[in-house]
C-alpha cells in the first residue's frame, strides 16, 4: 500500500477496496461496477490478503450461484421450480398490464415476462417502473395449477448500502488535502491518478458532476471507447442511461395516462447515450425538455418540479481541428436536428471528450479506492440535501462577456466541483479560481458553437473571463479553437441597401425580399470531409432493456451491400423462437439480392431435439434455394463466440447474438411481427472492419 491507500485504510475502515479485485472478475461478467462491488465489499472490504483471498473465492461463487447469464435462463427457471426458491443477482423491471389491471415483474436474464409481485416492492421503490433496479431477489415457484403464472416475488433487496452517514464522510474527508481526495475519488472510478494529467483529471471529475448538483445540464462529445456512458450505466445506482431509440415525453416527462411523472421524477440523473442517434417524433417533447432544463419544471397537464440532471454523451467522428477552423461545421454537428439553439444554451458545460484517452488497462488502477456504492451514496445525499450556490456567488466574480445563463452555468459547474473534491469545506483562492477557470472554458465552447450557428450577434459574446483574487480579467480560451478564426470571427450575413420606396411604386402587392450578400470567407474544411456521412463507419453501441427500433435489418443491412458469403457463429439458433429469428435474418440476407450462400455454425446440448432443428432448417433451406440462396447449417456443441461474418469485410458481433428480442406475451401484440416495434433485452453491438 501506498501512503493513500493506507490513509483511505486508516479514515474509512470498511469503506474501501483494491480496484485491482474488480479487474479481475469485471471481465468474465456483464455486471455493473456498483453490483460487483457490493459483493466485494462484503467480502474483501479488509487489506488482509488471506481474507481478501477468501472473500473473492466468495464473490466467485455467490456469482457462479445467483447471477443469471442470458443463455440460462431455461436452467435458472427449473432451478426455482426444482427447489421450490432460489436467490438471483438480477436487474428486476415491473410494468403494469393495463388490460389485465395489475403490475408484472421480469428480471432481465431469467426470461420470464409474467413474474409476480407484491404491491410493497413496488409502493415502496418507484424506480422498478421507471427503467428497473439492480437487486437480490428471492423468487418461489408457484404450483396452484389455476393461476396464470410460475414464478413469484417472495423477497427482494435493492443492491446499494443500507446506511450511510453524511457526518463521517465530512469529518473523514477534511483529513485529506485536494489532490489526495482527487486522486481517491479517480482510484474509486478504476483510474490510476499518476498516469493522468491535471487537464484530463478534471475532466473525469466534471463527468461526475451531474450526480452530485441537481438539474445540472452538460453535454460530451468524442471518439468512441473512452467510459463516457460508464458512470451512468456501472458507477452509481442512482443515474439511467437512456441509449439511443425514441425519447418520448411520457417517459421522461410525464405520463397522462398513468398520472405519473416520468424518469426525471425517479432518477438523479438520466443520461442520453449516442445522442447522434435520439428520435424525437413529438415536437412536444423538445418544448417540456428546454422548460425542464432551465429550471427543473415543466407542465403538462399537471405543473412538474424535479431535480434530474440530464446529460448528453455521443460520438465524434470528424477531426476537431478541421471542424473548428471551418465555417460550415461546428462541434454541435452530431446532435439531432430537432436540437436547436435553445436547448444548446441550456447545456451549462460541453466537455471536450476529444481529449480524454481511450479505454486501456495502462491507466487503470490497482490501489484502494472508496467502494463505488458508498461514493455513490455520498453523491446523492449531496444531490438532495447540500447547496453550494450561495457560496460560490459571494465568491466568484464574472466579466461583462457573461450572460444570463453563462453565469448560471458557470457556477453549477463550481458548485459540482467543490461538492465533489470539497465536501467538507471550501476551497484555497488558487484551488477555486482553477474551477472557475474550467467551469468558464466549458461553457465557452457551448457559447463558440452557437455563436457560429447563428447569423447575428446574439451569442457573440463569446470572450468569457472571470476576475482572480488580485483583481485582474482573466479571459478563458478553449485549446482547440483559440488560433481557429472560423470560431473566434465567424463569418456574417450582410442584408444589402434596398430602395424600398422604388420597389413599393413598381409592384404595390410585391413582397419585399432584401438581396443577402454573405462574405467570402476560405474554408479551411477539406472536401472529403463532407462526404464522410455517406461512408460506413464503425459501430459500437448498447440496447438496453425493453427498447423498441432495433430490427435486423436497421442494424446490419448496410453492411450487407455487395456480399455474396455471410457465415454465422451463434450457439443459440436451436429453440423454436429462435429459429423463427434465424428465419428473420435470413429475409434481410434475400432482400440484400447479392448474398449467394449462408453458413450457420450453431450448437447443442443434450436437452436439444436434433431432428426437430434438422426438420426446421430443412425447410429454410428448400424455401432459400428458391431465392438462389445455400444454407449451410454445421453443429457444435462446444461453439461459445457469437459473430457474424461477411465476406465485404466487416464483422458483427452483438453480445447475446441474435437472440436479443423479447417473447413477446401474445401473438397479437404490436411489435410480435415487426422487429422494430419488438421490445429488446439488452445487449451490447460491435460492428468493425476485419484487420
């Protein structure tokens, strides 16, 4: 141990682990961060190796016990129906069947929709219907032979400490200088702080900052595999990521029909993943979001106040120096269409996610960090209970560049800070005016882009500064833009003299349409990068639970074009719905026209009917030879990989192959026929070029 490990040893007994025992079994295991550690904490919270050794043999096995992967569901079921119970580590959804008046429960991998469950599970804890919570569940076996389901709820405790106390946490951490706890707090989110510099270490704290200041509004753009959605889908039980799909506003707003309030109602953060990607139909939803950004209420129906904080995080995929010294793009380009200006200038930061390094075992750490459940806790009690803003005003002092909502940006992004890195008590003078400094550069880049996208003046204040303790103006300069013309002046249309009287005398009825002359400004922007749109690109995204819009073909047909070979590795084509999938992409691959021979490796167990498959599969390929396709179906009890490869290059990996649908309760439900109607389980997508 070093001198933080054993000061953190020392202050917070019971409360810390080596990150390294996470490493260790986080590979072999689809958990989030928090549950894992929650096992560990039980187990290995000590710095005693024979106990540490023991407690992972522990950890191990309550995994090997009671955590269900995707592909034993069916041995799971049995298991309850065998024993009578059994516990899981599952993550438990509950959702109200309206013609059926009552809730149902479902836990993510144990394959059952129709779960019964106790109205005080429920009552008691909201976030079960509003994206489902992490928990050990107890589940029995029903044998009344008349009721209409299996399996019920008998017991269930969500996954996060049962007591936590704000008063020690305080008085613990004032024994430790800043960088001490900064480095504590990046060794609990797995980073070793040493191999990070200052820059890029304030960065991962200003991704925290949406868990700990209520209705704090940030945006972060940059290439892919960099953690940006870890911290809302593994570090805290209190934020839910929201990947992809369609936004919708009963969901995240308000509910009419159930007279409920939606996400941000139930969650301290909601956080948008691959926002590129977000479809908002309902031009409604836009208006409630810009009213819930800036100032945390919105009515519909009903007048709505709540606390979530709503992130946004997404992929960059242009070169940051040529879109900055450009005068046709801006680094807002990835957003929807239905963004617009209003909404970027509620984003009280943009963080520059293009400098944050790649995800790799270099920079993660094998010292002791807080278990991330018990700094999540602290995160939240901070959230609901703590309010910073009164002492960062009498502290701060802004220049006249800074609006309205610069300034209020401004400060709730110091407010984060010092709740993060200061919970105990304020700030040196040098210390603070590093957070202004950081807090004023990240609403500056907000403040540059829409500076570009707009034709006026309105946002052209864009030379934010803030006064130091000495009294002199700093002004805050973003690194990528500081030399960049095209965002510091950027160019502006001129409206040219129009003789209005003459225009009147000539045509009394005409309208008058002043000539717009727009100076010529050098686009430093080479050519190619406009077309990069129309190039396929690399995906890596996740589906979550129960969202809608992913079918086979929105997925991969792209990546299809020109193939004439597709082989496909998947051990689980052999249950009856599972061959109606198969079936499914096998439609995709005639609709391609090119695609000339299909190759299926899949595998078995003793419990498969081998002549049930081979009958079905003949049938599939007698019905493909008429459409000029051959189906090769090979068997292999010991395939695990799933991965579809094509022959044009690329490859197609999706976590639980292509198996990722939910049964759907009836085949006269919406979503039973179209796959992108048909609700998901979640799964992870990697589609790649072969090296």
């Amino acid at each position: 141990m070093d001198e933080l490990d054993s000061k953190l040893n020392l202050n917070f007994d019971g409360k810390v682990l080596r990150k390294d025992l996470l490493h260790r079994i986080k590979k072999g295991t689809n958990v989030p961060t928090f549950v894992l550690e929650f096992l560990l904490a039980k187990y290995c919270a000590s710095n005693d190796q024979a106990e540490i050794d023991a407690g992972m043999d522990a950890v191990l096995s309550s995994l090997q016990e009671n955590y269900v992967k995707p592909d034993e569901a069916n041995a799971a079921q049995s298991k309850v129906a065998t024993k009578g119970k059994h516990r899981f580590i599952d993550k438990v959804h509950v959702r109200y069947v309206e013609k059926e008046k009552r809730h149902w429960a479902s836990l993510e991998n144990f394959n059952s929709q129709r779960i019964a469950i106790s109205e005080k599970f429920y009552r008691d804890n909201d976030r079960l219907l509003e994206g489902g919570i992490w928990a050990e569940v107890t589940l029995s076996h029903n044998a009344i032979e008349e009721d209409d389901y299996a399996f019920y709820i008998e017991d269930m405790r969500p996954i996060q400490i049962s007591r936590f106390d704000f008063d020690r946490y305080l008085e613990a951490a004032g024994k430790f200088t800043r960088d001490e706890w900064m480095a504590a707090i990046l060794r609990t989110v797995g980073l070793e702080p040493s191999k990070l510099s200052k820059r890029v270490s304030l960065h991962f704290i200003a991704r925290l900052a949406a868990l700990v200041e209520p209705n704090f509004n940030y945006i972060e753009l940059g290439p892919r595999g960099t953690g940006k959605s870890y911290f809302f889908s593994e570090f805290s039980p209190y934020a839910t990521l929201i990947s992809g799909g369609q936004a919708t506003k009963s969901a995240l707003f308000y509910n009419n029909a159930r007279r409920k309030v939606g996400l941000v109602g139930y969650w301290d953060t909601v956080a948008f993943d691959e926002v590129g990607g977000i479809k908002v139909k309902d031009p409604d939803t836009i208006q409630i979001m810009k009213d819930f950004m800036a100032n945390g209420r919105f009515s519909r129906g009903a007048e709505v106040i709540a606390d979530a904080s709503l992130s946004f995080v997404g992929n960059f995929d242009l070169s940051i120096s040529q879109v900055v010294n450009s005068v046709d793009h801006d680094l807002f380009q990835p957003l929807p269409e239905q963004f617009d200006l209003a909404i970027m200038d509620r984003f009280a930061a943009y963080i520059p996610g293009w400098e944050m390094p790649k995800n790799s075992s270099e920079f993660l750490t094998s010292s002791y960090g807080f278990i991330t459940d018990y700094l999540a806790e602290a995160f939240h009690y901070q959230f609901k209970h703590t309010n910073r803003y009164e002492e960062v005003s009498k502290r701060i002092k802004l220049g006249r560049s800074v609006e309205g909502r610069d300034e209020k940006g401004i400060k709730k992004t110091v407010c984060a800070f010092l709740k993060i890195l200061h919970p105990h008590g304020s700030p040196t003078d040098e210390e603070f005016e590093e957070y202004v400094a950081y807090a004023t550069e990240c609403r500056r880049r907000v403040k540059e882009q829409m500076n570009k996208r707009k034709p006026d003046d309105e946002f052209a204040k864009i030379n934010l500064s803030y006064f130091n303790t000495s009294g002199q103006e700093i002004i805050v300069y973003c690194p990528e833009s500081k030399e960049a013309i095209a965002t510091q002046q950027p160019t502006r249309k001129n409206l040219s003299d129009v003789n209005i009287a003459e225009v009147s005398e000539k045509s009394p009825e005409a309208k008058i349409i002043p000539e717009v002359k727009i100076l010529e400004v050098i686009d430093v922007l080479p050519e190619s990068i406009h077309e990069v749109d129309s190039e396929l690109k690399e995906q890596h995204f996740t589906i979550l639970y129960n969202d809608i819009g992913y079918s086979y073909e929105s997925i991969m047909a792209p990546y299809l074009t020109g193939a004439k070979s597709v082989l496909i590795e998947d051990p689980y084509i052999r249950m009856s719905h599972q061959i109606q999938n198969f079936v499914r992409f096998c439609e995709v691959l005639v609709k391609v026209g090119t695609v000339k021979k299909i190759t299926l490796t899949t595998g078995y167990d003793d419990k498969t009917q081998l002549a049930e498959i081979a009958e079905k599969m003949d049938e599939l390929k007698q019905s493909l030879i008429e459409s000029d396709l051959e189906l090769e179906v090979k068997l292999n009890p010991n395939i695990h990989d799933r991965e579809i490869k094509v022959d044009n290059g690329w490859i197609i990996k999706i976590g639980r192959g292509l198996d990722f649908y939910q049964k759907p309760g009836g085949w006269f439900e919406i979503g039973s026929n179209d796959f992108n109607l048909r609700k998901c389980l979640e799964t992870k997508v990697d589609i790649f070029r072969s090296t």
